[in-house]
C-alpha cells in the first residue's frame, strides 16, 4: 500500500476513524488525507451527523418501513 491513501481506502475506515479503533499512525494517515481532501471531509461530516439523525427517527417510522421492506419481499 503506497503511503498517500486514496478516497476509497479513506471511505471504508471513516467510521473506525470516528469510533477511535484505528491505529495511531493510520489515524494520521487518515486525517493527512481529510486535510487536503475537501469530498472526504465532507462525507466525515456526514458520518458524524449520523448518530443523530438515528435518534430522531421515531418507532411509527420504524414500523412503517419495516412494513414496506416486508411488502417488498
């Protein structure tokens, strides 16, 4: 694996990023990468609102897609 990581790599471990599970150094790699890579940084800011956007659905939403995926199979 060359030194700079590219998108994709950056896009498969941005929530290990966010979680803390990545090493130190690929951490750093990581965030070297978000320094000048304006897309990537811009889908981090997405993952970090995920968690909240999750809390804010409601059970009836639950069910109601649940009762959709069920129609669909």
């Amino acid at each position: 694996m060359s030194q700079r990581l590219i998108c994709e790599q950056v896009v498969d471990r941005l929530t290990d990023l966010e979680e803390g599970t990545l090493s130190m150094t690929e951490s750093l790699r990581m965030k070297m990468h978000l320094l000048y890579c304006l897309d990537c940084r811009e889908l981090r800011d997405e993952v970090r609102k995920m968690p909240e956007l999750v809390q804010q659905v409601t059970d009836a939403e639950v069910a109601m897609a649940q009762m959709f995926i069920d129609q669909l199979s």
